[in-house]
C-alpha cells in the first residue's frame, strides 16, 4: 500500500518562540511587557516553574522586580500570560492554514494527511512547552481547563475540514471520529515528548514510520482506503 502524503510536499512551519511570545510593537510599555515573557518562558522551560523566581524574570528580561509586579500579580499569572501568547499565535496559524478557499479541491486522505502532520509537527516543534504544559495541568485545574478548551477547539477546526466529506467517512458522526483520532494519535505524541524513557527507540516523532503509520490507523478507522 503506497500513497503520496501531502506532508511530503507542504511542510508546516510553526512561527518561531521569539515571534509568538507575545506581538513585537514600537510601543514601549508593549516591549517591556514581550521581554517579561519572553525571559519567563525561557527560564520555565530551562529550569522549571517551581524553579523559577521573579527575581530571575528580572535580572533576565532586564526589567525591575518592581514593574514586574506592576504588571503581574505573582508567577502564576506570568505563566498563564506565556501560554496565551502562545495559544494566540498557534490558533492564529491555524485557522490561516484551515482557510475554506484552501481546500475546496483537497479530499478526505489529504484532510487526514494534514491532521495527522498538525499532531506530529506540533509535537516536534514544542516539546518544550509542551512538556510544561504537561506537568502543571496536572496539579493546576486552571491549566488543566485551558489546555482542555485548546483540544476542543483544534478538534473543531478539523472537523470542519472533515465535514464535506462525510458521505466517504464511514462514521455515522464525523465530530466524535475527529476527536477520537485526534486524542488517541496526540496521546501518543505526547508519551513521546513527556514521557518516553532515555534511549527510547519505538516511537520518534522524527520517524516517517512512525507518522505513516498513525495515518494509516486512522484512515483504517474512518474507513479511508490510502492509493
């Protein structure tokens, strides 16, 4: 069984860290505010969370401790303010790349082609914060219901692009499929990314293996036949 995967010909390109971690602007107050971030997340993802002082966001962002807590109430809200630029800037991309005029000729393998290259690519390119995420949404509800939301609107979206073809999907309701490839495939990403042991060799998300075969799975599911 053999196919030409879009993935081969249309490569994701996720805006870099520096882009997405909140949007540049002459404003000073607003460059004051992109270089708390920007220190906070580099200094979470390096270090840790709990690991992670305001002091250290000052001395490395290069603004005072005192406008720091100006802007911020405590660490916390400077974490849910890193996670929202990057939810802005990644739903932004998102619904640039899901545009309807885009894939008005495209059918349901290339659908499934570009969900299943979201789950991968995204994974490879975040690991870091992906891990955070990870870790704090298991003792912090707050980010346990904001990366809930994230899901459902990424499964949302897709299910969009799904929709016109429902008629060649062989599930009755094409919404609960999108969400079960989309949860069960992400799941297993994210084993990779938090949870694989050192030295893990069954599953890399750099392996085209891999990716080929969480698609097939998934075209098998919805009742897809790959050429």
């Amino acid at each position: 069984m053999s196919r030409t995967p879009l993935h081969e010909h249309v490569t994701i390109e996720w805006l870099h860290d520096t882009e997405w971690v909140y949007a540049p602007s002459q404003d000073r107050s607003r460059k004051g505010l992109q270089k708390i971030l920007l220190a906070a997340k580099e200094l979470f993802l390096a270090n840790g969370y709990d690991e992670t002082t305001i002091t250290q966001i000052s001395k490395k962002s290069g603004v005072s401790v005192g406008s720091i807590y100006h802007r911020f109430p405590d660490k916390q809200s400077i974490l849910y303010a890193v996670l929202e630029s990057y939810r802005r800037a990644r739903f932004a991309q998102l619904a640039e790349m899901t545009r309807e005029e885009f894939w008005r000729d495209k059918g349901p393998l290339e659908v499934l082609d570009f969900h299943i290259e979201i789950i991968f690519s995204s994974a490879r390119n975040d690991p870091g914060i992906t891990r955070m995420i990870e870790r704090q949404r298991s003792v912090n509800p707050v980010i346990q219901d904001m990366q809930n939301d994230w899901n459902e609107h990424v499964c949302t979206v897709l299910t969009t692009l799904y929709q016109p073809h429902a008629d060649l999907i062989a599930r009755p309701d094409i919404g609960k499929a999108v969400r079960y490839v989309h949860n069960i495939i992400r799941g297993s990403a994210l084993w990779v990314v938090v949870s694989a042991p050192p030295g893990n060799d069954f599953l890399k998300l750099e392996d085209e293996e891999y990716q080929q075969e969480a698609f097939l799975m998934a075209a098998g599911y919805l009742g897809l036949q790959p050429v």
